[in-house]
C-alpha cells in the first residue's frame, strides 16, 4: 500500500504518494529530481547521502521516505544562497577539498552540521565529526582543511552563520 | 616550456562549482524516457555447476519485463573477454570468458541470470525470485596448492591453474653475485587482495534505437574508447554505431579501465527490449565483483656484500589472476621488471612471474599496478640488509642509489631511467621528518620498553604509458600513445578534446591552464571536453598508470601548437611579413623585433575564418594531434613514516608522514599534492587496514560491505607533511612526469618498514600487511617466548 | 540496494502500537532509529512483513532522575544522552559511551531502546547496563539486565512488547569505558567498563561472547583489595569468545584483560 507524504526539501514543498521501502534517498534523487545527493554504499557507513533532516545530519540511505513525512529537509542543492555559495562550499573549493567530488555533498552536508554544532572546532574534533563520511580520493588532508578555514570564515561573519541550516530549525 | 602565468600556478578547480553544489553528473543522475532497470542474478558459490535454472515465479513477478539467462545472449555477444597478450607471452592458459556464466561459474558473484523490470525494486524483487539449481564444486583458493599437479581447478576443464608462467631472467644471470656475497637475506613478502571501492560504484545506462541501429552507453568509465571497442566489436557493431558517454565519474582507482560483463549484457538488453536499459551496482556488488588489486606474494633474496653495497636480486611473483584474466591483469607482473627499484644490482636480478587462477573475483590494476608491489619487496628488502649488517636503512639506501650523473640509466631489465636525483629527495625528507632527532627519541622509548619505529621508502616509478614500440605488443596492437585535438571558433573561442578522461584528477582545470597558458587566452576561453567517444579524435586511450599530462597533456600541447603554426600563416599574411619572421608570445602574433605590427590571436582566429587567405591555407583553426612519447617517465621520491606501536595491544599508531615527491614540471601544485595526499592515504590504507577475505575454503567472500571491509575514515589518518623536489623529465617538451599512483607507490613501503623498525628490539625482521593490531600482538607475544 | 516490500504503519502511543504488532503478528519489525534494521533489510537480510514506526510515539524521549535512579526513555537518541546535562551529571560514563555509538549522524537517529533490543554482542549499551544491574521496562514488565541479554540478538521480549525505558542507577563515582577499535565509526572489538558504585567497583565487557558480560571475578578481586593489574588478569575468567574477522579469541581475552586494568586506572 502505498502511503502519502508531504515533505519540504530545501523550502519548497513536495506530495507524493510512495511505496513504505521507498529509501528517503532514493525519494530525494529519482522522485523529487535532485541528484546531487549520492548513494556510495548499503550499510550506512560511507556518508554521502547525508543531509539535513529538521537540521540535523542523518544518513538518508537509512531512512525511509515515509518517515520524512512532516519534515523539513536540506540537501546540498539547498545549501547555497543563490549564486553565493555557503562558506563551506567555498572552503571545499578555496582548500581542494574534492577530487572525484562523489563523496564531496555529504561531507559538506555534515561539515554544517558540525559547524552548527560547534563553531570553533579542533582538528581532532573536526576528524571525530567527519567519521561518519568516507572519502577514497583526497587523504582526508584538504577536507580537514576546508572545514577548518570554514570555520575561520564563518565566526568572522557572524552574520552568515544564520544560513548554515538552511532550511533546518 | 615558456615562462608563463597559469602553469605552475594554484588555479582553484574548474569543476569544483558543479561538484560542490550538487550539480555534478555521475552515472546515476542520467535517466532516458521509458527506462528500465536490470537486476543481476549472481553465483552464491566460488565454484558450482548449474544444473538448472527456473525463471518461472521470476517471470510473472509485478512490473518484470524479461528474465534472460546465458543462452538469451548467444546471438547478441560473441567473443571472450579481453586480455593483454604480451604479458602472458610464455607458458599461459586464459580461460575463455562470456559475460554470463552457462554451464559453470568460477567466482562468487559472478552472473547466472538477469531480470529487466519496469523500477528498480521490481528488478530486484524478481532476481529474487529465481531459482537456481547449483552443483557445488571444490574451490581452488591456495595460490600454492593451486600449482601442485593433481589440484582441483577453477574450471573444470581447463588444463590446470597456470594462468602465465614467464621467467623474464634466468638464475644463472645471479649465480656468481650470490656465490661471492658476504650476506643474503630472504624473505616472503605479501601483498593483500585489495578492493578499489571508488565512491561511485559502476554502472551502465545503455539505449539502442532500433531503427537508426545506433546504441548509446552511459558508464562510469576511465577509457570510454576501449569500451567502445571491445562492446561494438562483440556485439557486431561497428564502432561509428556506438557511442560511449563517461561523465563525471566518481574514482576509478583502476577498476573501470576494463570491460566488465555488465557492459556487454546492459547494451545487448536495451537491444533486446527495445528500452533504455539501467543498472547501478550496489557497494555489495561492488566489493564483491570490481576488479580486485594486488592478491599476491613474493619469494625474494638479495646478495649483499658487507659494507651495505646490494648486488643481485631474486624474486618470484606468484599473482592471483583470480577465476578469469583480467584485461590488463599481465600487467601486474612490471613489478618483477621494476624489483630493482632506485639502486643499482651489477650482481643482476633473476625474476619471475606466475599468474595463478583461483576461484575468485579477476584482479586487475588498482592504482599502482605492480609498481607499489615492487616498491614494497625492494624497500622492505634493502631495510632487511640494513638489520643484517647492522648498518642505518639511510646509509644503505645512500650506498646503491643510481646517481644523478647516471642518468639516463638503463636498469637491468633494458628500461632506461630518464632521470632523477634521489638522494636530494632523501635529505629533504629526512630534513623535514627530524630524522637525526626520531632516532634519539627511538632510543629513549625503547629504554622504558616503548616500540617506536621510523619507516623509509624510497621509491621510484615507471609511468606515462607509452611509447607505441612497448605498448603496441602488449595491447594486442592498439599502442598507448594519447590523443587531443583543439578547435578555435571565428570568435577565439578554444575547444580541446582529449582521450584521457578525468575521475577526480581536474584535468578540466590542469589542461585548460597549459593551453591558455600557450595560447596566451584567458582560461574562460578555453573548454576542455573528454569523455565522449562522439566528441574529438576518433580514438582516445582513457586515463590510467599516470598517463594524463605526460601523454595527453604533450598531445594537446602539440596540437596547439599546430594551431600557432597555423595562425602564423594567417597572421604572416595579414601583416605582410614573411611567415619565419612572426612571433606568437602572450596571446599576439608579431612581427619580429616591431611589437606594434601584431594581430591578437582572436583576430587571426576570425581572419582564418574569412576570405583572402594566404595561397594553400584552408579555411579554419583547428588541428589534431597524436603524441608517441619516446620513453617513459619516471617520478620518484621519498617517504618517511612514524610509528608507535601499543606494547600491550600491538596497535601501530602513525605518528607522523612525510612524503617528498618529484613528478618534474608542475601545471598545478594543489592539484599534484591532492593526488600524493590521496595516493599515501590509499597505500596506509593497505598497510594497516584493507584486505579482502575470503573464506579459505568455501571461497565466500567475508568482507563483502564497508562494515568489514575497512576503509579508513578522516580520524584515522594523521595530518600529512607533503613537499617536493623538482627534476625535469627530459622525455617531453613540458618536463612533465606522472603523480596519480605515487603516494600509492610509496607508502605501504614506509608504514611496514616503520613497524618492523619498531620491532626490532623484538627480533621480529617482517610483518606483513595489514598489520593488524591481533596480527602484530600474535608476533609480539611469539617473539617474547 | 532495495529492501523487501512490507507494510508501513506509524504508532502515536505504546497502545497503538502494540496493537499494530498484533495485528501483523510475528513477522513484524518496531522502527525506531532504524540504524540496524534498515542496512539489514537493504541486504534483504532481514524480510519483516510489516514495520511499526513508533517515532512519533510520545512520552518515550526523557532523561530523568529520580530518587536514586536514570531513567532514559527508548525513544532518545544517543545525540541526546551524549549532550544531556543530567546524564553527565547523573552517570556520566553513559554520556562518555553514547558519545562513541556509531558516527555523528548515526546518533542522530540511533537510540537507547534500538540499542538494547537489537542486543547486538558488540553494542555498548547492552554492557553498561549489565554491569550496572539496569532495568529494562517495557509496556508489560520490568526485565533485570541480567534477565535480559539472554544471547546474541536474543531477549525475553515478546511480539508485542516494546521497550520503553532504561533505568540506570544514579552513578556518579570514577568511571571509564574503552572501546577498542579500528576505525572510529566501527563496533567494538572489545570494550572494558569501569564505574565505582557505593563503594565498589563494577566491571562490564562488551563483545566477548554472545550477551554482554559483568566480570565478576575482576570486581571481587579489587573487593578484596588486589591492585587493578592483578585484578584484570581475572577478566577474561569463564570467557568464550568467537573471533572475528578483526580479532581471534585469544586476543579478545587478551585485550579483555588488558583493557580492563586501563579503564580501572583511567577511571575518574
């Protein structure tokens, strides 16, 4: 039986009638089009498909879209303020923080997260908050860096910090 | 190469915008009217017979399409799978490969049947469904017992497990060095089954039009043309009917140069449909059925005489080819051809290799392909020749290293070293490490009984393939030279296209630096295409072994370059002044010593387009050209690993890394030291953590998800400390070397000498990777008895 | 990958709940943070017909001293107990362990019920609770740790009974819990708990057999006054563990021994 569900991804309200097994990742990408959310495994372990659920970082492979239901999502399409790109996206390309760039949305997506959280963080607590994402191309070494300069920008524009959940609460 | 702005220069990545806002294009975000989707059924056992398989429940499922099995593609596919000829030259058996298994399958996972449906769930639903009727047979899982005569064998018919056999030297070659030798130490050394595990999985999107007879396929590819290739070519096609689309593409890491049966069966499927047909394979697929790498082991000895000088070599590769050839699987075996690594043997080196076939996935290269397992035995041998004689591994290292002055060097395999300065590396990274100061503090801690170990690598590289006299043979005929083309519109604006194809590597940033660097344009005017087998040259060779700048960068250097060739003429004529005497520098065509007579480079880009050109110049500004290199290029470097390794639990905790790396001439400095942080991070991931397992005797595969197989994540990797050197290859115009596989080349070497440098004390001489903390305690438990 | 087609229904209360599990009977899963069960049912290991949600069951998300007791609803996350005032103040070993469940966005979603009726061998809860003589409340009863843990994913739990709660006693003495492991994000490969309670030591192993284990022997030994390295040898006492890809036997009890003494001196 199919059930219903009304979801708000990065401020725009989405209706769809959905299958219970339907994956809340697979919800965003094939029924709601926005593909910049990636699925890289089946166990929850390698992060990509992380986004902002009510403003919290969850990984949308170990969801279902039916518990969406009522919720307000943030993906890395709704990261960006139009044109001008949220500090960590710009810290992801100031700090080469991406090669192959599969991995590159869910790190962001937590990095907010993690930033939200704790906006000074240290390099070991960055590390600590990263563990839930894999990354197989860049070493760790730049996304480390990208989060901390990140970090840098953000607490010197207090004012930028009200976007870092966009769409989250 | 010119002086100039963009070259060598930090240019932020023309890709990143996409890829961080989430509006890259990988595989998956493609769809096509009308797709549907397929799901693979595939061999729970290591070896079985198939004695029957029922499709009836499948068939009826909701939403399936078709349910196909071996003979549904008789008519659709012929031809056995791919494999390089000139490595398995000697004593070979390749067993013959069609994409779906009929009769028998050889590994877990490898395909019986498949279900096409209308979504994703319903293919899956109906894979489940069928029913697959499985004589067990006896796994050949022991690369060792795998050779005895009266083994089982992975195909039952085969004539034996011996997929190649190629002494390279003989042992006479070393008779007289190990007979005069004062020590020889041996050693078997492992080099564990690895899985590339990009972050993107593969995948195939592939639409035949029944009517235009013309099939398109989107796959996560790292050489779209050879794909081209080998699937026209089975499935009659001829190849101007097919074209092939790579988009962005998630890593490769080596597993997506080959064919896979998936690329063959998703194409055939659309042609038998009539739909665009989809499939997208899982991480679990992944694990279990991408190509594998390394799965090897080495029996090594060195002859050395007692003032640290090394003088001959003997090593046996033993490879798991797996149950079938992977296409370029021969060649792993260079690292028998690259054991010698930056030294010298006068004394020669004796070496071998055999592929053995066992019932488990093909290996193929993964990102290093042979040269990190060289790099591995010679630099664990020479840190073994150290212990023996007492000596410092810096000092032994010092003591053979080829010099500057010997360069080129023809080492004794017949490849010659283009050039290099190793101890310069060394010292500089020493330098950069405290070496003096960690041997101190080594001292002091193993006083209070604490195990810290320092780890060298000094390693060197054969990259760029190739040149066509070496890479001809060994492809079956196609040579890996590299092609580009670049096209100027009326209005100056640049398109190249090139055969590499970019799976993280930034070529869109790096190559369009080095053409509007030449060209004298700004980099907005400069496009960079790859990919698509419809676009540019009619062959490109696709990006693997560190081949992108040294090959297709020299090849879209040579192709602009035939575009100012060009534009002299137009401009010679224009200005009226003799062609000789026109000079093209910082985007302007002049006359030689009147700077005021010049034409922009998009003037004579319109003119070019226009009437009165000079007698014999054809309109338009375009050329295309092909780039043999005449040698291969050769980046070394060095690495320094600390380790402190728990008394009580074995656990070896990097301390500290350091990497000096030398790849000559630098297009973008953020972009070569991403490739060495990636690169370390890989090959301490194969040192300490990574290693596919199966169960020895069923041949099940235990490691099949990322729970078990144990990617690192950011918390276990230490801060890196990356510098370089700078040696200019002198085998292309721009000096250029390879940097995609060095980190990988380099590291496991570093890592594994540090921990048996931290062992010592213990009498332990070798641990093999990954050294596990239960695996390292076992050893320290033993050694303390 | 795509799990098995099931039947989908959210539970506002413990009741409705409850009857919805009746109503689908014995083939019915309870969705909480789903971080065990949706990867199982992704490999189509696990095939549950139907799944009751019970996150928008209210009244299941406190943290809450009483008297001499912490009571932590089923419903919160480990995100929760790791940030929670009253946890750290009240037994600050469980804030410490919920801080080391999973990964970041893991916590997020996973939670204290999920943990303890999953009754993983390698959960870190299951130990803490052991070692601490917890309770496990649920709609029907209240089950002693000891009572409950009965094997590798096996409790007393009936079809249609849903955790609730976990009571803990109020410890606030030295405490330390270790968690051996590779990767950061990865289970166990064996932890040692410490926590001083009235006085004495309690000693709590994850991932050394199939249920947690308390080990005794290690707490009579410090009773009696033996310095944690003697009393640590005791830790692997009466331990039969399975190895594992990451560990054999032999090294768990080795490591059991060896974490043991660590958390007993690290403790505070």
């Amino acid at each position: 039986m199919k059930h219903k569900v009304v979801v708000t991804i990065n401020g725009r309200k989405h209706e769809h009638e959905v299958e219970p097994r339907l994956l809340l990742v697979h919800y965003i990408r094939d029924v709601a089009g926005l593909t910049g959310t990636h699925i890289g495994c089946d166990t929850s372990q390698c992060g990509a498909c992380t986004i902002h659920v009510d403003g919290k970082a969850v990984k949308s492979c170990t969801m279902f879209a039916v518990q969406a239901d009522g919720r307000n999502l943030t993906t890395i399409e709704g990261l960006a303020n139009g044109d001008e790109l949220h500090p960590i996206q710009q810290a992801f390309w100031d700090e080469h923080g991406l090669q192959c760039g599969y991995c590159t949305p869910g790190f962001i997506m937590e990095a907010a997260y993690l930033l939200a959280q704790n906006p000074n963080p240290t390099e070991d607590e960055i590390r600590k908050g990263l563990e839930g994402n894999l990354c197989r191309c860049t070493g760790y070494v730049n996304i480390v860096k990208a989060v901390q300069s990140a970090a840098k920008t953000m607490s010197s524009a207090p004012a930028k910090k009200t976007t870092v959940t966009a769409g989250g609460n | 190469m010119a002086v100039t702005q963009l070259v060598g220069a930090k240019i932020h990545r023309r890709e990143d915008p996409r890829l961080i806002t989430g509006h890259g294009h990988y595989l998956d975000d493609f769809t096509r009217q009308g797709t549907v989707y397929a799901s693979f059924v595939r061999s729970p056992f290591a070896h079985a017979r198939v004695k029957s398989i029922d499709v009836t429940d499948a068939s009826k499922a909701p939403g399936v399409v078709g349910v196909y099995t071996a003979r549904d593609f008789k008519g659709q596919l012929t031809g056995t799978h791919p494999t390089t000829p000139a490595f398995t030259a000697a004593k070979k058996y390749v067993p013959e490969r069609f994409p779906i298994a009929e009769k028998e399958v050889c590994y877990q996972g490898e395909i019986v049947a498949v279900v096409v449906a209308g979504s994703r769930a319903q293919a899956a639903d109906g894979a489940n469904l069928i029913q697959v009727d499985y004589e067990e047979l006896p796994a050949v899982m022991d690369l060792e017992k795998a050779l005895k005569p009266g083994s089982a064998k992975v195909h039952v018919d085969g004539p034996d497990n011996i997929g190649w056999d190629i002494p390279y030297t003989g042992p006479e070659v070393t008779d007289a060095a190990f007979k005069e030798a004062d020590v020889v130490v041996k050693e078997r050394i492992l080099q564990n089954r690895l899985a590339p595990v990009p972050m993107e999985p593969r995948g195939v999107l592939a639409e035949y039009e029944s009517f235009d007879k013309k099939l398109t396929i989107w796959l996560s590819s790292q050489s779209p043309h050879f794909i081209r290739l080998f699937v026209s070519g089975s499935m009659g096609l001829k190849e101007n009917q097919v074209r092939v689309i790579s988009p962005d593409v998630g890593g490769g890491f080596g597993s997506k140069i080959s064919p896979y049966p998936e690329d063959y069966l998703v194409p055939a499927l659309s042609r038998m449909t009539e739909r665009p047909v989809k499939w997208i394979e899982t991480r679990t697929e992944s694990i279990q059925n991408a190509t594998h790498g390394r799965g090897q082991f080495y029996d090594v000895e060195v002859a050395a005489k007692k003032d640290g000088t090394v003088t001959a070599m003997r090593v046996t590769q033993f490879l798991d080819i797996g149950a079938y050839h992977g296409t370029f699987a021969g060649f792993q075996a260079c690292a028998c051809l690259m054991a010698g690594g930056a030294y010298k043997w006068k004394g020669g080196i004796t070496a071998r290799t055999i592929g053995i076939l066992t019932n488990r996935v093909p290996t193929d290269p993964y990102r290093g392909a042979g040269r990190p397992e060289a790099t591995h035995l010679v630099e664990r041998m020479i840190d073994l020749v150290a212990l023996e004689l007492k000596m410092d591994p810096v000092d032994v290292r010092k003591k053979n290293f080829v010099q500057p002055e010997d360069f080129p060097f023809t080492q004794n395999f017949g490849l010659v070293i283009d050039s290099g300065d190793y101890e310069k590396s060394l010292d500089k990274a020493l330098q950069l490490a405290g070496y003096s100061d960690l041997r101190k503090k080594q001292a002091d801690l193993r006083k209070q009984g604490r195990y810290l170990g320092i780890g060298l690598s000094t390693w060197i590289e054969i990259c760029g393939f190739g040149p066509s006299a070496a890479t001809a043979p060994a492809t079956g005929g196609i040579a890996l030279v590299e092609s580009a083309q670049v096209r100027v519109t009326p209005t100056g604006a640049v398109m190249v296209y090139t055969g590499t194809h970019s799976h993280g590597q930034g070529h869109e940033t790096t190559f369009s630096q080095l053409v509007a660097d030449q060209l004298g344009v700004p980099m907005e005017s400069v496009d960079l295409r790859h990919g698509d087998t419809a676009e540019g040259t009619a062959f490109g060779y696709g990006t693997y072994g560190s081949r992108s700048l040294a090959v297709g960068g020299v090849a879209v250097s040579k192709a602009v370059g035939k575009v100012i060739d060009k534009g002299k003429k137009i401009a010679a004529h224009l200005l009226e002044a003799a062609e000789e005497d026109i000079v093209f520098e910082h985007g302007s065509f002049h006359v030689k010593g009147s700077p005021d007579k010049a034409k922009a480079f998009g003037e004579v880009a319109f003119a070019s387009y226009g009437t009165g050109l000079p007698e014999g110049v054809e309109q338009g500004l375009e050329a295309t050209a092909y780039f043999d290199p005449p040698n291969l290029v050769w980046p070394f470097g060095a690495h320094v690993a600390v380790v402190e390794i728990d008394a009580e639990t074995g656990n070896a905790k990097l301390e500290k890394y350091v990497a000096v790396d030398d790849c000559g001439n630098i297009i973008n400095p953020m972009i070569v030291d991403g490739q060495i942080h990636g690169g370390v991070v890989q090959a301490i991931a194969q040192a300490l953590y990574e290693e596919v397992v199966y169960d020895e005797a069923s041949g099940q595969l235990k490691t099949g998800t990322l729970t078990d197989y144990m990617i690192p994540s950011a918390g276990e990797i230490p801060q890196l400390i990356v510098d370089k050197t700078i040696t200019p290859s002198p085998t292309n115009d721009l000096g250029v070397k390879g940097i995609g596989e060095a980190g990988t080349i380099a590291a496991s070497a570093a890592v594994i000498n540090a921990i048996c440098d931290a062992l010592s004390p213990l009498g332990i001489k070798h641990v093999d990777m990954p050294a596990s903390p239960d695996k390292i305690w076992h050893m320290m438990k033993e050694a303390r008895k | 990958m795509i799990p098995a087609a099931f039947e989908y229904a959210k539970a506002s209360s413990v009741d409705e709940a409850v009857k919805l599990l009746d109503k689908y009977g014995e083939d019915a899963k309870v969705l909480a943070g789903g971080h065990s069960l949706i990867p199982l049912m992704r490999l189509r290991l696990a095939q549950p017909k139907a799944l009751v949600d019970i996150n928008g069951v209210k009244g299941l998300d406190h943290i809450e001293a009483k008297g001499d007791k912490l009571h932590v609803g089923a419903l919160v996350r480990h995100v929760a107990i790791h940030s929670s005032d009253v946890v750290r103040d009240k037994l600050p070993i469980l804030a410490d362990v919920a801080s080391e469940v999973g990964d970041n966005q893991v916590r997020n979603m996973g939670t204290m019920g999920g943990v303890v009726a999953h009754a993983d061998a390698a959960g870190d809860y299951p130990t803490i609770a052991l070692m601490l003589d917890a309770e496990i409340v649920t709609n029907k009863r209240t089950i002693a740790a000891k009572d409950f843990f009965k094997d590798l994913f096996t409790t007393p739990l009936h079809a249609d009974e849903i955790v609730t709660e976990v009571v803990f006693p109020i410890a606030n003495g030295p405490h330390k819990y270790i968690k051996f492991r590779r990767r950061l994000f990865d289970w166990a490969i064996v932890g040692a708990a410490a926590q001083k309670l009235n006085g004495h030591w309690r000693i709590g192993l994850t991932n050394v057999g199939p249920t947690p284990v308390r080990a005794k022997s290690v707490e009579d030994a410090l009773a009696k006054g033996a310095k944690p390295e003697e009393a640590a040898q005791h830790a692997s006492d009466g331990l039969d563990p399975a190895g594992d890809l990451r560990a054999s036997p032999e090294y768990k009890k080795h490591l059991a021994r060896v974490l043991t003494r660590r958390a007993i001196e690290q403790a505070q």
